[in-house]
C-alpha cells in the first residue's frame, strides 16, 4: 500500500516556496494549476488549492475550511538533522513555533504550524531514537 499526504493551501506558489525551500522536498509533478505533487520524502505530498470558506465535504455539512491555526489529531512528523536550522528556516517562511524546542529520551522535538494552519513537528531523533522509548518501558 502507497501512502499519499494531501494538504490544502489557499496559495501553491506559497505552499511550494515553504515545503521546498523549508524543508528540502522538492516538485515532482504539476497535475494543474491547483495540485502539485511535492516528492523527497518517505511519501509524497499533495498540495491541493482550495479557498478558504468554502465547505470541504458539500452538503449537508457546514464546516468550511479555514487556514487560521486550526487543531486536527492529525499532523506530520518531518525527521531531519539540524533542527535549530530548519525550525530557523520554517520560521522565516512563515511557520509558528507553538512552543520552545524540547528535548526527550529520544531526541529534539519542535512543534510548528505551518503558514496554512496546519501543525507539524520537526524530530532529529539521537541515540537509539525511538527505541529509547522501548528500553525505558523494559526498565
């Protein structure tokens, strides 16, 4: 099974500015004007264009979208080397850190929106990463 991620922007040029120069992904297929696929990661992720306000599901459901801070349970996990660098350049591309960078038995994590609303954390993971987590269950 393939794993496809979709995030809406309400600007693609921003979208790709931010995901490509922030992060290092880079585009691997324009479908149109409004998707483009960005690739360089484990999976590929779609930017898709939709405007803000308008309903993401269509009658009868009368939630719209918004791209103020928004809170969903579902967020991405970038794992890279040179946290402080890349949380520096999200920053200056219009990303929020949401709170100082904390450190774990596992590595660094910074916990970010990015300049849609959607949340996302950095992770460089030290040691045996998520494995610590493992051994300090086993002791």
């Amino acid at each position: 099974m393939d794993v496809r991620i979709c995030i809406d922007v309400d600007d693609l040029e921003r979208g790709i500015t931010f995901y490509t120069q922030g992060l290092g992904l880079r585009v691997g297929r324009r479908f149109d004007s409004e998707w483009v696929e960005l690739i360089g990661g484990s999976s590929p992720i779609d930017l898709l264009v939709n405007a803000g306000g308008t309903a993401p599901l269509g009658p009868p459901h009368t939630q719209r979208r918004t791209y103020a801070r928004h809170w969903t349970p579902v967020h991405l996990d970038f794992v890279v080397q040179g946290i402080d660098e890349f949380a520096k350049r999200l920053v200056a591309l219009g990303a929020t850190l949401e709170r100082p960078m904390a450190h774990y038995s596992w590595g660094l994590m910074a916990s970010m929106a990015d300049p849609f609303g959607h949340g996302l954390d950095l992770l460089e993971l030290s040691g045996r990463g998520y494995d610590e987590l493992m051994h300090a269950k086993a002791a």
